[in-house]
C-alpha cells in the first residue's frame, strides 16, 4: 500500500479553497480588530420605540465580511469531514481520520439536532444552544465524550492495539502503510512513537482515561467542598475558621510537591493514599445520607427505605475502592474490583488539590445565599439547618457551581496531564495524553509527530470546557 | 492596619510550621528512610540493621535492645526479628521537627562501636565545637545528597537562575495581559472584545507542557526547519539572549497571561459600566481620556490581586518549563530532589516555595486594603 498525504484526493479540490480562505479570513479579523479602535462609540444601541440601531459603514462591512468568511471556513472543514466518510484513506490522512470517527459524528449530529428541536424546554442547557461560543464549547467536550466512550466501550475508533508495537514503524512519519497488513488496519494514520505503537490509537484510547478520571474527580472533590463548605458559610463562627484555616494550608501548598510527595512509590507503599482515599471518599456516602435524610425527616419509614436504597451500594463500592489485598487496607472480605495500579493514587491527588478550592466557593455563596428572604422564612417554618442548608441554599447556588464544575474539569485533566507528564502514578505504557506527551517530548527536535496529537487534542478538550463554561455563565446571568 | 499585619503575619507562621511539619512528616515516612538507609549505608542491608542505622543516625528511635542483641547472636532469623521492627508512625518525628527547625539541641547518639554521631557535628571538626542549636533558624539547612553540596547554597544559585526567569516571565506577562484585558473590556462586545477574549480563553487552556511542547516543535525541530530558536535554554543559565531563552519565558508567561487578561477586563468592564463614567460621557470627555484618566486606575485594582496569587501557580509552571527546556533551576531542583529522595533538599525546597506563596499572599491582602479605599480592615 502507498503512503498517505494528508488531504489525498480531496486535497486537490478543497485545499486551494483553504489556502485562499483561510489568509484571508485572518487579514479580515485583524483589519476588523484594528479598525474597532476608531468605532464610534454607538455600536448597538436601542431606541425608545424599541428598533436597534447599528453602527453601519466600514465597520458593518467588516462584520459581514467576517460572518462570511467564517462561515464559509466551516463549510469548507465540513467539507473534508463528509469527504472522508465518504472515501475513507482516498481523501488522506484527514479522510481516513473523518471516516474512523463516525460514530462520534453521527451521535453529536443526533445530539445536536435533538438538542436544539428541542432547546425550549430543556432550561439551562437548552439555553447553551443559544451562544455561539458555548455550542462551540459543548462541540468540542462532546466530541472527546463520545470519542471516548465509543473507543473505550464499543472498540470502534482506534486502529491499533495501544500496546502492539509493528516492526518496522519506529518514528514512522503520519500515513505509513504497515507492512503484511492483511488483517487489521492498513495505515499508522498519525505515525508510529518511539516504541513503533500507533499514535493515533493512543490519543483516541487516551480520551478514555481522561474521561474516567477528570469528571468523576471533579464530582468528588464538589461532595468534599459542598459537605464542608455548606455548614462553614452558614454556622460561620470557629468551625468556619477551622475548615478555613485547614483549605488555606492545602492551598498554599504547591501542587507539584504534593503530587511528588503523595505519589512517589515509597509513600504509596505506607498506604498513605488509601488512608486519604478513605477520608475523601466517605464524603459522597454522607453527603448522599444528610440529603435524603434531611428531606424525609418527617417520615422515617421512607426515610429509611430511600437511606438503604442509596446508601447500600453505595457502602459496597466505597468499600471496594478503597479495600486492597496485600496492601496496608486489608480488612473488608467482599472486595468486588480492584482498582488498577496508581488511579486510586492519582485520583485522590487530584480530588485533594481541588476540594480547596470548591469549598471556597460554596463557603462564599452560602455566606452570600443565607441572608435571603427565604432562607428567613425557612428558618421560621422551624426547617433544621441541614435541611435549609441543602434544599433551600444549595439549589440557589446552583449557577455559578455549574460553571465552575466545567472550568474545574479542564483544570483537572490540566492536572492529570501534569502527572502524567512527570511520569507520576500512572503506569509508563498508560496511554493517557500527559504521559504520552512526556515519552514524546524527547525526540521533538527530529520527530514531532508523536507528541503533537496528544498535546492538541488536551488543548481542545480543556478549550471546550472553558468555552462551555463561558456560554453556561452568560446565559444564565441573562435570567 | 498595624494590627491586621500582625495577625496575618501570625497565621502565615502557623500556616508554614503546619506545612513544614507535613513535608517533614511525609519525607520521613519509613519507606523513604529506608531507601535513604540503603543509600548511604549499605544496599544489601537487612531490615534489623537498616533500623538500627536509622536510631544510630537519629532518624528514628532506638531498636528494642533486646531484638537487636538476640539478631546479632544468631537466636532468631532475620525475618522474624525483621516482624518486631516498628515501621510505622515514631514519637521521634517530634523531636526531629524540632531539631530540624533548630528550636532543640541536636541529637548527640553513641554508638555501640564507640563512635558519636552529632547533628551539628560537621564532618572534620571536633564534638565540642559544634553548636548546641542546629536547624534552619540557624541558618543550618542540612546537605544534599545528589548535589554533594549544602542545601542552603544549592538553593542560593538555583533559586537565582529562577529569579531571572521569573523576572523576564514577568516583564513580559504583566503588561501584555493588562493591555489585553483594558482593550478588552474597553468596549464590551466589540471585535476586538471578542478576537481578544478568544485569545485569552485559548491561553488559559494551554498549560505549559502543552504550548512548550508545540513551539518547541514548530520554532526549533528540524523537521519544521524554522529553527528560529533553541530548544534547550541550558546555555541560558550563563549567557541568556533571545534565541535561547525566549521560549521558555513566553510558555511560562501563555498560561498565566489569560488568567490576568480576563480578570482585567471584567474589572476594566465593570468600571466601564459605573456611574461616574457615564456622567464623564456625557460631559463630553474623549473616549481616551475616559479610558486613560477615569477607568483604568479604578480598573487596576483587581488585577493587581490577581497577579500576586498567580504566583503559586507560576511555580508550577517553572518546574513544567525548567525540565522541559532543560534549565536547571529551583524547578528542576525541586524534581531532582523529589526523584532521588533528597529529604533534606526537598525539605529545604518546600521551606522556599511555601514561603514564597504565603508572602505573595500578604502583600496581596495588604496591596488590596491598601489600593481600595472603600475597604477597611477594622
């Protein structure tokens, strides 16, 4: 088989009309950018009859110009994506790609076009579908999601085994054929890394790991910060002090040293993670308890049947997780699963880092949220503390902790891809992007492609999340 | 003010005691001490003789003495004289902290064969003219094993080498971020709002490895062929200049930049929206002098907070970029330490940097009382 160009039969089409545009489209933001210093300060205006009026002339122009520029850009991007599902490795690299990601395509098409039939009645999130950057954002988060999901679930996208090392692949640059490639795939779309594995494979495997860590960590270090930010802000007082003082002490500590002292083979082996996984992860299991139990205080029967319900499995799991023969926590005989070397470690490292922070936050809201009206009325109806706490400010603070729950996921795989880069907690074959990128980084005079994917696709995913962060915030501040 | 001062002071002395204990607790588990034992001592030594170095150099307290002598005559095997070993937590750790802070006498530890071993005692000198008082009040930091030096003067040279870098980090991040922040939030919603906005989102969300990883890939590899710079800024450490230390200065400054810029621009947008601004509108000042002369002292204050606590974060840029441009400093010390189990080194290292982060923190709190008049401490 031959190599692969990067755009193939398409390329001879579509990649004049990109050259062209492209260029283009960034004299045309620039000159916009310029030009925008010497606007008159009208801009949109509304008048008293409820017409708008716009600044028109040049500034106009450019607008227009750029609108449509733009939108012809993405037309031509989908362009090479349709081409590719339709030829496959004929339209190239990108093609190949294009068509090894159609899963992806048809699931965000389908959640597209539902999401937006449908934008009306699905409150904040159909909301999103009305900022541009925000459906931007969600693009890029669901792409990784689904990438993710189907590579990790289903098996579908990658190519190769993200441990199979071809002979004859070392360094190869993006688009070699593999040799005596009867069965299986026939081309290293993104190259081959040191090891001769296929990179494309491992960053799409490497989604994976990223999205079983960095979401479920960021919801666990919410339970820790909203469990003890909730009663510091409302009690206030020398328990406040005390849950500030010990977040202020985590804070100042400098990640990099507590990654390095909490992950290090010598500490794991006292079992010192565990001891920590035991504490933060026992905070789900109450905060899950005060929940129910606060709002069915009045009847304990249901109360009590709701509590075993969720409570139950919940106990198993946690037990599991942090029980593990032959190390240090060694006592609960029903351990259903093991998890697997160095998550535990890494993910209690990340949820230690960030709890911090979200008790902060939810310290200052609640501080903020318990002045209303009606939490008053709450504490007059004779309502427990827990039960305002958790049903009356909680639900109100909601806004702003949906927004910093997506910045604190890109901040968590940023923390991830951290660890991974300083060859910590993870195993070294692990095809998670931070640790490919490190084995990438020491040939990157002479070959860059190994650790150039993996490196982009961290930079996206963490994007979307900041961009969907910023479209959740300024439509719910248009409520 | 004064007595505000002090209390943050008084907290910031007991947030460092608390972290230094952690680190010291942590650096001291048993494991560590152990690989440290092997290290020094012998690699092939059994578990009784590692702890029995260990109590010999005042890491840890003294083997039960009646274990030690029934190992050494041969009464039972190393194993099960290896089970009565106490490896976990040890009331010496105190005394240890203490010593090591330099607020109690050194250990002076006979040992068995006749030999004492001091804290203070430095190699080649006399027992009687070591100090009584030796720990980090005393200016005493320890040695580092992997630098074959003294803590204090290893981290003297590599903490300056970071401070250039911080410095150039700074020349070139503050100012640009303010510039594209006041832009920004000029005149809300403009193109330029949103191109420089797009711009300061994009850098927030390009950590360090991910940006020094591209531009050393697009400026310095061969197959590129730009090579506009060096991917290596090591000769930057002596003689830096554009080529090399370039690079390594705009990662640093990318991602802490869009943090500032953002922070600017909501600050410079929400004095752009105040009262005494559209009075000055309407009055009929320039758009220029109401940028320049009414919004951007106001407008500044905010910010100022904010690039006083980048400064933790900065640290952990530092490291990122000083092992991926290969520059030795306090970053890569800090990795070289922790990768080799230099527990004094490290120890020292995490004195520096947390309280580099708690002063930043206090001029922070005191700049913010003090540049904003509307707050009062008392």
């Amino acid at each position: 088989m031959e190599d692969l160009s990067w755009t193939g039969l398409t390329g001879t089409i579509l990649d004049p009309i990109l050259m062209i545009l492209a260029p283009l489209f960034a004299v045309v933001v620039v000159a916009r950018m310029l030009l925008s210093m010497f606007e008159p300060d009208t801009g949109e205006q509304a008048n008293p009859d409820g017409t708008l009026v716009q600044t028109g002339g040049i500034w106009g122009l450019m607008r227009l110009a750029t609108v449509l520029l733009g939108v012809a850009l993405v037309l031509v991007m989908l362009a090479y994506v349709a081409s590719g599902l339709v030829l496959g490795p004929k339209a190239g690299i990108l093609g190949a790609m294009a068509r090894r990601f159609w899963p992806v395509w048809l699931a965000l098409a389908l959640t597209f076009a539902l999401s937006i039939q449908f934008k009306r009645r699905l409150g904040l999130y159909g909301k999103l579908f009305d900022s541009t950057i925000g459906m931007i954002g969600f693009g890029l988060v669901m792409f990784w999601v689904f990438t993710a999901l189907f590579s990790g679930v289903f098996d579908l996208i990658a190519t190769h085994d993200t441990l199979a090392q071809l002979s004859g692949m070392k360094n190869k640059v993006p688009g070699t054929p593999v040799p005596d490639s009867e069965s299986g795939y026939g081309w290293y779309l993104l190259g081959g890394d040191n090891l001769a594995r296929d990179v494309f494979s491992r960053m799409v495997k490497g989604s994976t790991v990223v999205m079983a860590i960095a979401p479920l960590a960021t919801l666990f270090a919410f339970m820790v910060g909203i469990t003890l930010g909730l009663p510091a802000g409302y009690y206030g007082g020398r328990l406040d002090t005390v849950l500030s003082f010990v977040a202020n002490l985590i804070l100042a500590f400098p990640v990099i040293l507590l990654f390095y002292l909490l992950v290090t083979p010598e500490i794991v082996a006292t079992g010192l993670p565990q001891y920590m996984a035991m504490v933060l992860f026992v905070f789900p299991l109450v905060f899950s308890a005060v929940l129910i139990h606060s709002r069915l205080r009045t009847q304990p029967g249901k109360s009590v049947l709701w509590l075993a319900m969720v409570l139950v499995p919940m106990a198993l799991v946690y037990l599991s997780v942090i029980n593990e023969h032959g190390s240090k926590l060694d006592f609960w005989p029903l351990d259903l699963f093991d998890v697997p070397g160095g998550l535990l470690v890494v993910f209690v490292a990340v949820v230690f880092v960030n709890a911090p922070t979200v008790f902060r936050i939810v310290r200052g809201l609640t501080m903020d949220i318990k002045t209303r009206d009606y939490v008053a009325a709450a504490q007059t109806r004779g309502e427990r503390p827990w039960y305002i706490m958790l049903w009356e400010i909680l639900p109100n603070a909601r806004g702003p902790l949906i927004v910093d729950f997506c910045l604190r996921i890109g901040y968590t795989t940023i923390l991830l891809g951290t660890l991974g880069f300083f060859g910590l907690g993870l195993p070294p074959e692990s095809p998670d992007w931070g640790t490919t990128i490190n084995e990438g980084r020491r040939l990157l005079a002479v070959y860059m492609h190994p650790a150039l994917p993996p490196a982009l696709a961290l930079l996206s995913l963490v994007l979307g999340l900041n961009l969907l962060a910023d479209g959740l915030r300024e439509e719910s501040l248009r409520d | 003010m004064g007595l505000f001062i002090l209390r943050r002071v008084l907290t910031m002395v007991l947030t460092a005691l608390c972290l230094t204990f952690v680190v010291f607790f942590m650096t001291n588990l048993y494991p560590n001490l152990e690989k440290l034992a092997k290290s020094e001592g012998n690699f092939r030594m059994t578990d009784v003789e590692v702890a029995s170095w260990l109590s010999q150099n005042g890491y840890r307290s003294p083997v039960d003495p009646d274990l030690l002598a029934a190992y050494r005559s041969g009464q039972i095997e190393s194993e099960e004289a290896s089970r009565g070993i106490n490896t976990g937590f040890d009331v010496r750790l105190f005394r240890n902290y203490a010593e090591w802070l330099g607020v109690m006498p050194g250990y002076v530890i006979e040992t068995p064969s006749g030999a004492v071993n001091a804290r203070c005692q430095a190699p080649g000198t006399a027992l009687e003219d070591a100090p009584n008082f030796c720990g980090i009040l005393q200016g005493y930091w320890g040695f580092s094993s992997v630098f074959k030096d003294t803590v204090g003067s290893v981290i003297g040279t590599r903490l300056a080498l970071t401070g250039k870098l911080m410095f150039w980090v700074m020349v070139l991040m503050v100012p640009t971020a303010l510039l594209v922040g006041v832009l920004a939030g000029m005149r809300e919603g403009s193109a330029l709002d949103r191109s420089l906005s797009t711009f300061s989102i994009t850098s927030t969300a390009t950590p360090e490895y991910v940006s020094g990883v591209i531009f050393i890939a697009v400026f310095t590899s061969s197959a590129v062929g730009l090579k506009w710079f060096k991917g290596s800024a090591a000769s930057a450490m002596d003689d830096a200049n554009f080529q090399n230390f370039f690079l390594p200065v705009l990662t640093i400054a990318l991602y802490g930049m869009g943090y500032i810029a953002r922070m600017t621009r909501a600050s410079m947008a929400e004095v752009m929206n105040a009262q005494y601004i559209r009075t000055a509108r309407l009055k009929g000042v320039s758009f220029r002098n109401i940028v320049l002369k009414h919004a951007l002292r106001n407008a500044l204050i905010a910010p100022f907070t904010v690039i006083m606590l980048q400064f933790p974060w900065l640290l952990n840029g530092v490291v990122i970029v000083e092992s991926l441009f290969n520059y030795k400093g306090f970053g890569w010390t800090l990795v070289q330490a922790a990768g080799n189990n230099d527990i004094e080194l490290l120890l020292g290292v995490s004195v520096v940097s947390v309280i580099v982060v708690l002063v930043t923190q206090l001029i922070s709190d005191i700049g913010y009382v003090y540049l904003n008049p509307r707050i009062s401490v008392t």
